[in-house]
C-alpha cells in the first residue's frame, strides 16, 4: 500500500499520484488529511483509498470504482456523482452527502447533513445515524436508508427511488408519500446492512414519489403561432395574441409553454450599423484566406484551449430537445467547419463525441448524463448557471420527448414532465462554486478549460464574480436566446438583450481588468456574419449559433418544439418523427451555413482593412436607435438607417 | 431552364416595374419555395390555405390568379412545386396539384373571374391557341386590348387537347377552362380552323394588328435518325397522340415499344396499353431509371398499369425479315455530362439484342413547322428564332413564345411564356423601348396559417388511383379528387413556407436568408455576397423614436451568481398580500369592471373570485360571493355600502377634495389619474386614506375604458415619486388599473410600487367576452361551470406567472419584487415608468432628452 502526506504534498499532487497507484492496482493510504478539499476526486480504478482521518469538500468526488474509506468525518458533497464504487464514512457528513451519485454505494456511520442524495439517480446511500432536512431531494432513482431520525421535508420533490427511514419522520416534503415496504425489499435492505455490518433491529417506513406534480394536469391546446408582429411594436393593445393567450390560460391555469426564444422585437445587434459603407463589399472568393479568423478560447489558467478556425461555437442544445440524428448532424457540421459542439444538458454520446473535434460538455444542475468519463474525454467543460431563455430556471422537456433511452442517459424515470432544477445541489453562492470550479480542474488533471454559461441578467456584477471564480471563459446568452421549451412569459420578460449584455460585461471586466484575459463567447440571436463581427467588434471573443444552425438544419421556426412532434424530426424523440431527417444533408447545410457565416466575417473585417477578425473595435461601429446608443455607448446615427439600400436606389 | 428555389432572387426579388402585381417587396413576406418552382408563381400556400379555412372561392382568385387553365392543370400538370416543397424531404409533398383540383372540381364548370372590358384601341392576333397563346392573350385582354386567337385547328387548347389522352383529362375540362376564359375576357376573338399556312399571311395580321405573338408549337415528332425508322410500324409520338386523343381507336399489335422517358412517352405508352389488341407495352430508355425526365407519378401510373420499362437501352435499328419486326438495341452506360449536365448514355459494344415486337412509337422530342416562317427568315431549323430576353422575332412587329419558339416543354412552362410575352408585347404596345426584365409574379393572399394540431402527423393523402378501369378503351378517368375532409387533412400538412413567423428574430426573412446561405457553395461568393448585402440592409426594429412605453418592454433581472438562484419550479413563492392590512388576497390581483356585466357573468365570477380568494372592485356588488367588495364610489352619485370592504371614491372631471367618513371596518381609498397626483395624495395622506386606485385608463367610471388603448403608465411613476418626496412610501397601498393582460404584468406593477393590480378586459375574455366597438360582448355560449373554471383558471394563471416572475429574480415573495428587479429596453418605457435602461449608461430615461 502507498502512503500519500497531505501535510507534505499538495492535494493537486496527490490525486495524479493516486491516479498513477489507481492505473498500477496499488492501494492508497491517505495521511494527514486534515479535511482537505478534493481528496481522491477523478479516480477510475478500482483501487482502496484510505483517508486516516477527515476530508473536505468532494471527498470521492466524480468517481467511478474505486473503494473510499474515510476514519473521521468528510465536509459536504461527499461521493459527487460517484458511478461505481464504494464510499465508507466512519464518522459523520456534512451537507449532500451522495450528490447526484449514479450507482455508488454510500455508507455514512454517523449522521448526515441536509439534502442527502439529492438528485441522486442509482446506487445506495446508508445513513446510520440521523439525517437532517430534505433528504432525497430532488432525488431520481436509487436508494437512500436512514436508520435514525429524519429532518423536515423527507423527499421533497423527489421523482423516483425510495427512502427507508428506521427512525421518526419529521415531515414528508412536497410529492412525497408513505407506502407498503414489501418483504423481499426488506431482505434486500437487511442484506445490504449486513454486507456493511450494520446492525439494526428497528422498523422501516418506506419513502416515494406520489406522483401529483410530474405532470400538468390539462395539457395545453396546440395552436400555431401568430405571426410575430401582430403583437409586436406599437400594436392594437388587445390583439389577436393577447386574446389567444387569455383564452388558452382560462382553460389550462398556468403559464403557457413553448419552444424557440423572445418573440418580440429587441434592441439588439441589428440596431447598430458598420460606419464604413459596406455596399461595395466585393464578391472575393479569396477573402477567407485574407483575413486570420483562428481563435484559442480557454487557456487562462493553462488548460488547453478550445481551438476554433473562426470565433464561432455551436451552442449549447441537449439531446432531449433536439432528436439524436439533429445533435449529430451538428456535431458533423461543427467538424467539418472546424469549430466546437457542445453537449447541452443531456449528456454526450459517443457518435457526438466521434463526430466532434471539439466538443464541450455542459454540466446542469439536475447533473442529468453527467459522469466522470465524458468529462475527462471532453475538450473543455461548461457550468451552466443560467441560459438567455429561461434565465432562473432549468431545463423543461415534456414527457413525450422523456422516451426510455433519453431516460437512461439522463438517469431518470420516462414519461415525466421533466423540470430540471435550477440550482446546483453543491453551488448556493460564488465561494462553493470556486469549489466546484475546482474539483472539476482535478478530475481533469488541469487540462480542460472550465467555462461557465450564464443568461444575461445582472451581467455587470455577475461577470466579475465569474472572473473571480477563475472561469477560463464565460458563455454569455442574451434573452434572445432559444430552447425547446419553457414558458412563454420567461421566453419574454427575463433577461436583458443580448446588446446589453456583452456591453455590461465589457465594462466589468474593464473595470477590474479583466478584459483581455477572461473571453467572452456571447450568443443569443447571432443569425449571421454581420451579426458576428458586430459582436467581436463589441468585445466578445467568439459568438455562439444555436437556433441559427437549426434553421440551417431544415428547422422551419414554427416554435412548436415543446410538442415533441417536430415536423422536420429536429425537435422530437418520436422515431418516426425522426426517420424525417437526413442527418448528411442537414450536417452539410449547417456546414454549409457556417461556411457562408465565415465569408461574411472574413468579408467585413477585410473591408475595414483588418487582417484579423478581432482587429473589429466599437471604433467601427454607430448605433441605429436611441435605445442602442443608450445601452451601447455608440454614438446615435440614424443616418445610417437602410444607407445601403438608399445607395442602391440612387444607383 | 433550370429553376433555383435558393437562389438570391427569391429572398431578394429584383424590382418589377409599377403596376406589377407582386408581394415581393412586404417585408413579412418570402414566397414559398413552391411558389417560386412554379413557373406562373401561383401562390399555392394562399390557395391551399384557403381549402382549410373552407374558402373555395378565395382558392379559386388565388389558384387562377395567374393560370388560365387551373382545370387541366389540377390534373396534368407536372408540378415542379411539389418537389421544392419542404415537407418533401421529411414526409412527402404536399399534394399540391391535387388540392387544386379540388377546389376546381368543387366550385364546377360555371365558376369564373368577372368579365374585364376592352379599353385600349390596339388589337394583338396570337397565333395558335396552346397554352402559351392563350396565356398571353387573357393577360393582354385583362390589360385591355382586344386580341384575336387564330387557331388552325377545329377547338382551342393546342398541346392539351391533342397531346394528352382523355384518361388523364377526360373530355369537357379543357372546354371548362376555356369557357372560363372567354367568360372572364370576352375581348378575346377567336378564329378556327385558321392559322398560318392555312388561310391566313403573317402579312395580313400585321396589317389588321398592331402586334403578332406567335405561339405555334412543336407539333412534329423529332426523327431518331436511325436506319429503317421510315417504316410505316415506326410512328412519331405526338402524331400517335394526336390520333388517339382526336377519337380513333386504332387495333393495336400485341406488343408496342414506345421510345423515349418523358411525358410524351408516358401518354403515348399509356394510350396504347388501352387500345384494342395490345396487351404489352415497354418503354425502351437510354439512361437510367434517375434519369429519365417523365414525372414520377406518371411513371408510377403506368408501371402498375403494367407497362415495363427498359433502362440504360438505346435503338440503333430496325430488323424486319418477313413477318418478324424488332428494334435492335444496345445496352448504355452514363458517361460524362453534357451541356445541359445530364450524363450522356454512351453504347456498350457487343450488347446489340432485339426486341420483338408489331409496333414501335418514337417519342424523342418535338419540333415546329412553317413553311411561310421559314420563307420570311423568321426560323431557326425547327424553331422560331425568338430572343429569350425581349421575346422578340426578326421583325419588330412580331413576337413568338411557346414550344414552337423555345422546344417542346411543359404546360406550365408553355404558360409562363405566355405571361412573358405578353408583357413584352404590352411594353411594346404602351412605346416602353426598354422594358424592365420580366420576372414571374410573387403575389400573397396572406392567409393566417391553418390552426389544424395535427398538421405535425398527417401523412401525405393521395388520390384514389383506379388504373385502366373496367373497359380501358373508353379511357376512363384515373383518378378521382379528393373528398372535402382529405382535402382539408391535406391542407392542414402545409409548412407555410410563405408566411410570417411568430419569431421577430427568426422572422420569415431571416429563415429563408440562413436557408440561402445554408445551400451556398463555399466557393459562390457572389451568393455570399449578395446575402450580406441584404443582411445588411435589415435595419427594421418598431423602437424607433416614436415608440409608445409598454409593459411589455420592461424585463425582469433574473437571478445568477450575484443573487442566488432559487429553483422556480420548485421553491415556494408567496402571492398572497393583504391591502392595508384588512382586505386579505390569495393572489395579487382583483378584478373590476363588470357592472354592466350579464347577471350569469357576474356570478360565475363572483364564483371564482370566492374560490381563488380574490376580490371584486365596482359600483355595484357581485352578488352572492364571499369575495370582498371594494365599492367604487361616483363622487356625485354613489352612497357608501355598508356591505363593502372599502369604499373608493371615483371623480368623473377630476380630483376635488371630498368628505368621506371613516367606516369601522371599512376601508377608504381614492380613485386617482396622474393630472390629479399632486393635489389627490397629500390629501388623501392628510385625510389618512388607506389606499389609492391608480388609474392608467381615461376613466374607470366609463365602460371597459381599457379598450381605449394603451394605458398611461406615468400615473404609478408620479405615484412613487410624490410619496417618496413626502417620504410615505409605506403609508398607502397601491391598487393599479389599466392594462393588466398577463400575470407578468401584474408583477411588473408590483415592482413599480403597486400592491394589487386590477383586471378587467383580460377577465372578460376569459369568461368567453368578445372585444366589439370599443365593447366587450358576450353570448350564452357557455355554462355558468365553464365560466367559473376559465375565470378560476385565469386568476391561477395570472398568480402563476406572476410569481415565476418573482422567483426568476431570485425572491420568494412577490412583493418583495422591486424597481431594481427590472429594466427598461426602450427610451420610451423608461421615461415613462421611471425604470433605467440595461448597458452603458443604465439611465433613467428623461422627457428632456
């Protein structure tokens, strides 16, 4: 057995060296922890790790087989998202023991902290002594035994698995119920006791979800929409929309739900204008060669970038929403521009991860798909704390698209109407996400950038907490940014435009000096080239296409993708649905798209006489609306309204 | 010619001059994808979305809009739109020609467009009466010229009466459309059994017309130029045609060969299938089976009528020895492109075989004939010599279109040019020298988009087929149309290519140009161009400097890193609030406004108001409910109820300092407008009034004064500003009115500084009211249940959003939503709610800026 000093070694240190005994088979003993942060976290073999005494934050921390035994107590987060494995706390634990694990088994000989298990998806976590409030929230599957007492709100809002609880029940949560504990299920908790040698001579009450808010009681009538600009602008104040919506919510008694981002007119990048008259742009097929457009986003603290041929990503959209033949057909799309995919909430697959160069591999909070292995075979990872269309709020996918094997990936019950949570259990401020932020850096041995996504709200404060945090870049999403589902109230009145926010964070960054050191990737309605460079020109380091390259892909923008019956087979898990798409051709037409976006950038910079794309500064740009020169700085230039088209007319 | 649908000429239609019926130029408006395969641009998303809505009539003007021969076209034509149709490529076309046959079918023979007069002293004789002349002729008849038709045949119709059998257009539709024609342009003269070379000179015409249109055709089958194709069992397609479709019924030998793959072929193999005799028919085709140019369904039509057809197979001769005849034959492969980018079938040596049969029908192409044209110089080999751009012949007078100028080709084609050269002659006519090019018409009807929920799963509805029938010689009709129910299911299927989105940044426009860019080849950087020039130019945004203030354009923060996220769908949220202190609310809205209300109204709210603990503000009380009553009080003519939680006193001309006795129990409160702030609240603080009524509306003693537009938001801004001024904030509690649609608004309001917002017209419409001259109407259309649920449904949706609304800025309270939980995203909005804007500056907008 190795021996490892944390007194004498950096915990950093420490876990490559358990790597390295893990990958020789050899067994670890820990000394001198002294509840460090992060001990044992990215380990994937199955190899004993012995902790003399206690460890801190993510102890056993995104796992997959290896066997923990801590002597003392272990700070919160134990276990994170542990697949295989087994974790043995002989004292007690802090908060959120057993954290999204998916398969683990957690033994805990004390008393554990709040919201033990939460979103946990398979495994066992045992808790010998008492448990306090909101056990087996948000939980998924698996199971949790309490041998003791537990606290207020027993299984609030979980959605699947049990809880056993031996001692007194302080209160059931929200969704939860008492049922009958078979006797086979019994056995099994006895086996499993006696496999730990616990001892327990006590009566169990078994947990479960009651199944009274997984799904809407009355669905929604499905309407096609109308067109925007009957309810957009200065328009009749009871319009044809405003009526439509008061109907529909007189018969359902909610908010109302559905795909794509604001409906209405913003300000946004389309308000401002390039100074230099670009009419005369000519048609140079040669211009892309002209003008350097390659751009490294994500080596800040020295991890390796993500290396684009122009600053342009494909955003973040979860195979969920989007049918698997749509996610690969961007992933297709994203190598063949050379530039980057990104897993959305749903979790990687492995044709995604085959078919993208690169590929980021977004982290939520329901930590749906999430696991040690895509995380060390993803080029860079995302911390999604918000997005531009649901700002606040997490993922909505409606239980028709909830099929069996999106399900399995996510590690959740099918048929659900799946409202993800929109709070990480193990981030409830700035200073647990710095924590977080690094047990990601050790499960990836320092070598892939950890960004963060954020919808744009307070972006001017928000972005220097991001800063702080150290994220190695920031994907800041505009309220005009889409999803394929959420409620239409969201879509509409939360956030601030996209205009605004890469504006906001600009000035942060400025203002503590961050601006040529934290990137900006901005998205949220970049729809084309001249959008783009405006964007760069503004300060963001690269732009995000999301809806765009749907659009490119045979989306026909009929903002029904909440149904899940998407006619074009982007938007649906229905596999006959799907049959309707032609992954090669769509991935060719987003190519395609993306390759016309790049001539359009390239053709804009060389026509300011740039020979790089990030040469564009505000310098080059006026504003079309007061609105836009208030949220910009720019100056105001209503002259510069449709000065093309003018010039064409003269002509 | 080849059509682009991507190509920038539709999402950027070139100029047409004055006059021109098109849509291009609307900004909520790209033409379809079908519409721009149609050579005549018939406006196929309008007309089919006119079959869902039940509007044969509206289908009818859009279908024939710019197609004289919409019956035969609803069977026959070949339909380029239906594979540019999007929904092609997930699950199936749009059976677009079928839905046009239905509604022709539907409306019948005597439907027709109301006649036009004859208003220009020029005449134009047209040459031949085929579908290019006739086209050319009603679109000259329409502009007012009166045109004489010379047709040298017994009936009017050209290629369509003698080139297609009755089996696919059974007698009287072609008499249909040209009764039609003539009903609708009855300065349209026709001559039969006259034409060039047969009783009249181009000389003569010219004289008696001031222009000539010479739409004479392609009426001669081409030769193969292979030995022994003079042989009298080797007969020419169109001439075979010709036969049949004049009434013959020849006896045919056993087994028939037609050569050649298009539509010629297909009619002609057809045809004969059904003729006496024959019982097997191949079809001989020197490429392959994804080359060869008949339409599919024609194809699919006679293989499962049992005709075979031979791919990659070219003649090369004729055997006949004795009673024996064959065409000797060889096997083809594709070889490299030719000018027109087909791939040339190039001989396999050695493959030469026979191929037995009593009959071979050539169908290799057609050619026009005139002798006296060829005399006068006017042709090029077998065509009229004609310029493409001016649609001009060597003489100045005379113009030519068709097959007769251009080859054999389509019905719609054939059509098309008829359009073209109508307008060159009109241009020709009007002394215009230098025409702007013709381009084919984008019109709209702008029909709203069928709201069918199943438009995602039906599956493409054919016709129902039915083959060479029970007594094939009579050439009995295939295919029956549509039954009123299929055709809708097929409507409901469209895509809408055509019409605006409920997207403001994916607008119609924006989706078409990314479809543009998403199809352009890396190396086109012409297209490129083009794309961002016109992306460019797309400055339209409604916030200009005259842009009214809105609710809807204040935003909220939402929560992130700076503020802790809490989980919407999942935290508690508190809506309820009690107004100072006593009138306890379950939601932070009441409702008001329902004193003229039907009584069956009034007490399903009063129902659903006690039920989601609510409360009523009007003159006159609800009724039976246990939700509390805030009387408004008409300062001259009201007397406090006893029976009301508070009692608001409302001023008809204004603000006067009133009297009013405090009530045990009773709260007292003041109906104010922002005229009124300055004098109303120092006041009302003096008299130690409970609460104000913020009235947004021109007066809340007026029926539904909401409907007369947008509220004036500047009343809950000066609120705030006075009380602040005074420092007061917390002594009074603020009901707004005017306005409220959503439950966003509601907590918008609440962030501006009101406690309660009051509802009125969106009530109204969810208990079934409808908005009439400035009115709200109802009907007896509904159940007082009903009533009950949708007002109960509403008020929980209106609680609902708002409180999402709360929690997305992080707050478990909804009161606790404040002026700096929000953003202004216009000057206007700002200046008049006092909200600052997002970016820069984050000003508060001022009326002095």
């Amino acid at each position: 057995m190795a021996t490892i000093d944390l007194s004498l070694t950096p915990v950093r240190k420490a876990n490559e060296l358990i790597r390295q005994y893990g990958a020789g088979g050899e067994d670890v003993q820990i000394l001198n922890p002294d509840a460090r942060h992060h001990i044992g976290v990215g380990l994937t073999h199955p190899i004993k790790v012995t902790v003399r005494g206690s460890a801190g934050y993510f102890c056993a921390g995104l796992c997959d087989g290896p066997t923990f035994e801590i002597e003392r107590n272990v700070g919160w987060g134990l276990a994170d998202n542990m697949l295989n494995g087994t974790v043995i706390v002989n004292g007690n634990a802090s908060a959120i023991p057993g954290v999204a694990v998916r398969g683990a088994e957690v033994i805990v000989r004390g008393n554990v902290g709040s919201r033990a298990g939460q979103v946990m998806k398979e495994g066992t976590l045992l808790c010998a002594g008492n448990a306090n409030f909101m056990a087996g929230y948000m939980m998924y599957g698996g199971r949790m035994i309490i041998l003791g007492n537990s606290g207020a709100q027993l299984g609030q809002d979980m959605t699947g698995g049990a809880i056993y609880v031996g001692g007194k029940i302080n209160d059931l949560g929200t969704d939860a119920m008492l049922t009958d504990l078979p006797a086979d299920e019994l056995q099994e908790l006895m086996e499993f006791l006696d496999k730990y040698k616990v001892s327990f001579n006590g009566t169990f009450r078994k947990v479960v979800n009651a199944g009274k808010k997984l799904k809407y009681a009355r669905s929604e009538p499905r309407v096609r929409v109308i067109p925007f600009f009957e309810a957009s602008g200065d328009n009749d104040y009871w319009n044809a929309k405003v009526q439509e919506d008061i109907h529909v919510k007189a018969q359902i008694g909610r908010y109302r739900i559905r795909g794509y981002g604001t409906s209405r007119a913003l300000p946004h990048l389309s308000d401002l204008a390039f100074k230099r008259d670009l009419s005369a742009i000519p048609a140079d097929p040669d211009v892309v060669g002209k003008v350097n457009m390659k751009t490294e986003i994500g080596g800040r603290s020295g991890a390796n970038p993500i290396k684009l041929s122009m600053p342009v990503m494909i955003a973040p959209m979860s195979y969920g929403a989007l049918s698997k033949s749509a996610k690969l057909a961007m992933a297709i799309a994203s190598r063949l521009s050379d530039i980057s995919e990104n897993t959305g909430e749903g979790g990687m697959s492995d044709e995604q991860r085959e078919e993208a160069n690169q590929l980021i591999y977004q982290c939520l909070a329901g930590r749906l798909g999430w696991n040690i292995h895509d995380m060390q075979r993803a080029n860079g990872l995302e911390i999604y704390i918000s997005q531009g269309a649901k700002p606040g709020l997490g993922g909505q996918l409606m239980a028709k698209k909830v099929t069996p094997e999106i399900a399995k990936i996510r590690g959740i019950p099918p048929g659900i109407d799946l409202r993800s949570p929109s709070r990480h259990p193990d981030v409830l401020g700035a200073d647990d996400l710095v924590i977080k932020v690094e047990e990601f850096r050790e499960a990836t041995g320092y070598k892939t950038p950890v960004s963060v996504k954020l919808g744009a709200g307070r972006v001017r404060d928000d972005i220097k907490i991001a800063y702080k945090d150290g994220f190695d870049f920031v994907e800041l999403d505009g309220m005009q940014g889409s999803t394929g589902a959420a409620g239409n109230e969201v879509l509409e009145y939360v956030g601030i435009p996209t205009l605004a926010a890469i504006q906001e964070a600009m000035d942060a960054l400025k203002e503590v000096g961050g601006d040529k050191d934290m990137p900006i990737v901005l998205m949220g309605g970049i729809k084309d080239g001249a959008d783009a460079a405006k964007a760069i020109a503004l300060g963001a380091r690269a732009v995000a296409v999301g809806t765009s390259a749907i659009i490119a892909g045979g989306c026909i923008a009929c903002l029904q993708c909440h149904v899940g019956q998407c006619v074009v087979g982007i938007a649906t898990q229905d596999p006959e649905h799907e049959k309707r798409y032609n992954i090669q051709a769509e991935a060719e037409n987003t190519h395609r798209y993306l390759e016309s976006l790049r001539w359009q950038m390239a053709a804009i910079a060389h026509a300011h006489g740039y020979g790089d794309i990030h040469d564009m500064s505000r310098g080059d740009l006026v504003a079309l609306t007061p609105e836009a020169a208030e949220i910009t700085g720019l100056p105001y230039a209503p002259e510069y309204r449709n000065r093309t088209e003018s010039l064409l007319v003269a002509s | 010619m080849t059509i682009t649908v991507y190509d920038i000429n539709r999402i950027r239609p070139p100029k047409v001059p004055d006059g021109f019926k098109d849509d291009g130029q609307d900004p909520h408006f790209v033409a379809a994808p079908c519409q721009v395969a149609c050579p005549v641009g018939t406006d196929a998303p309008s007309y089919i979305a006119y079959i869902w809505e039940d509007k044969p009539s509206e289908a009818f003007e859009a279908i024939t809009a710019t197609n004289p021969f919409s019956s035969i076209c609803g069977r026959v034509c070949d339909a380029p739109c239906e594979p540019a149709c999007r929904r092609a490529d997930s699950d199936g076309p749009l059976a677009i020609r079928n839905l046009k046959r239905f509604v022709m079918d539907q409306l019948g023979k005597d439907h027709h467009l109301p006649p036009v007069e004859v208003t220009r002293p020029e005449t134009v004789a047209v040459v031949g009466g085929g579908p290019a002349g006739l086209t050319a002729a009603q679109d000259l008849a329409e502009a007012g010229f009166e045109v004489h038709v010379y047709e040298m045949s017994d009936r009017l119709g050209g290629m369509m009466v003698w080139g297609i059998p009755a089996f696919r257009l059974p007698p009287g539709i072609i008499e249909e459309d040209m009764d039609r024609m003539l009903k609708h342009c009855p300065g349209i003269k026709v001559h039969l059994n006259c034409g060039l070379d047969h009783g009249v000179t181009l000389d003569e015409l010219k004289k008696r017309h001031d222009a000539v249109l010479l739409t004479i055709g392609a009426w001669w089958g081409k030769p193969m130029n292979v030995p022994g194709e003079d042989s009298p069992r080797m007969v020419d397609g169109v001439s075979f045609l010709r036969e049949v479709n004049g009434g013959a019924r020849p006896e045919m030998p056993e087994t028939v060969l037609i050569i050649g793959g298009g539509d010629v072929a297909m009619d002609a193999c057809r045809s004969a299938k059904r003729l006496p005799g024959c019982k097997h028919v191949k079809i001989i085709y020197r490429r392959g089976p994804n080359e060869i140019p008949a339409r599919k369904e024609e194809l699919k039509g006679a293989i499962e009528e049992g005709i075979e057809v031979v791919y990659n197979t070219q003649p090369v001769g004729v055997v006949e020895v004795g009673n024996r005849f064959a065409l000797r034959c060889v096997e083809t492969t594709l070889g490299e492109p030719d000018e027109d980018g087909r791939r040339r079938p190039v001989n396999v040596k050695g493959s030469e075989r026979d191929i037995d049969c009593g009959m071979v029908i050539m169908a290799v192409g057609q050619k026009a004939e005139s002798a006296e044209l060829y005399t006068a110089g006017l042709m090029d080999w077998d065509r009229i010599k004609t310029d493409w751009d001016t649609m001009r012949t060597g003489d100045p007078k005379v113009f030519a279109a068709g097959d007769g100028a251009f080859g054999g080709s389509t019905i719609v084609m054939a059509m098309m040019h008829g359009h073209r050269a109508a307008y060159y002659v009109q241009a020709h006519l009007d002394g215009i020298v230098d025409p702007l090019p013709y381009r084919t018409p984008y019109r709209t009807r702008r029909v709203p988009i069928a709201q069918d929920i199943h438009w995602e799963v039906f599956r493409r509805i054919e016709q129902e087929f039915h083959g060479l029938g029970d007594n094939p010689v009579a050439f009995p009709e295939i295919e029956s149309t549509y039954d009123r129910k299929s055709a809708r299911d097929e409507a409901a299927r469209c895509y809408r290519c055509d019409a605006e989105t409920g997207s403001f940044d994916y607008n119609v426009r924006t989706r078409e140009d990314i479809f543009v860019m998403a199809r352009a080849r890396p190396e086109d950087a012409m297209l490129h161009r083009e794309v961002l020039r016109k992306r460019l130019d797309l400055h339209h945004t409604p916030y200009d400097e005259n842009h009214k203030p809105a609710l809807e354009d204040l935003v909220f923060l939402p929560a992130n890193l700076s503020r802790l996220v809490i989980d919407p769908y999942r935290d508690a949220c508190r809506v309820s609030c009690a107004i100072a202190d006593q009138i306890e609310l379950d939601l932070p809205f009441l409702v008001g406004g329902f004193d003229d209300a039907p009584v069956e109204l009034r007490r399903a709210l009063g129902a659903a108001l006690a039920q989601k603990g609510s409360a009523y503000a009007g003159r006159i009380p609800l009724g039976e409910t246990r939700a509390p009553w805030l009387q408004i009080i008409s300062a001259t003519e009201d007397t406090p109820s006893a029976d009301a939680a508070a009692h608001i006193i409302a001023f008809r001309e204004g603000f006067k300092p009133v009297e009013m006795v405090r009530q045990p129990g009773t709260l007292r409160g003041l109906a104010v407008k922002t005229a009124d702030l300055e004098q109303a609240i120092p006041f009302a603080l003096d008299a130690e009034f409970d609460l104000l009524l913020l009235d947004a509306t021109p007066g809340i003693t007026r029926p539904w004064p909401e409907l007369s537009g947008s509220p004036d938001f500047t009343v809950i801004r000066d609120t705030l500003r006075i009380l602040r001024r005074m420092n007061r904030e917390e002594d009074i509690d603020l009901i707004y009115f005017g306005g409220i649609r959503t439950g966003t608004d509601g907590a918008k309001l609440v962030g501006l500084g009101a406690k309660v917002s009051m509802v009125s017209v969106a009530m109204a419409l969810a208990l079934g009211g409808r908005i009439e001259d400035g009115k709200v109407l109802f009907r007896g259309d509904r159940t007082g249940e009903e009533r009950i649920d949708a007002a109960a449904s509403l008020l929980s949706a209106l609680s609902a959003e708002a409180s999402i609304m709360a929690r997305c800025t992080g707050k478990t309270d909804v009161q606790n939503i404040e002026p700096e939980d929000l953003r202004a995203i216009t000057m206007a909005t700002s200046q008049a709610t006092g909200i600052q804007l997002p970016g820069k500056r984050q000003i508060i907008a001022s009326a002095a800026e």
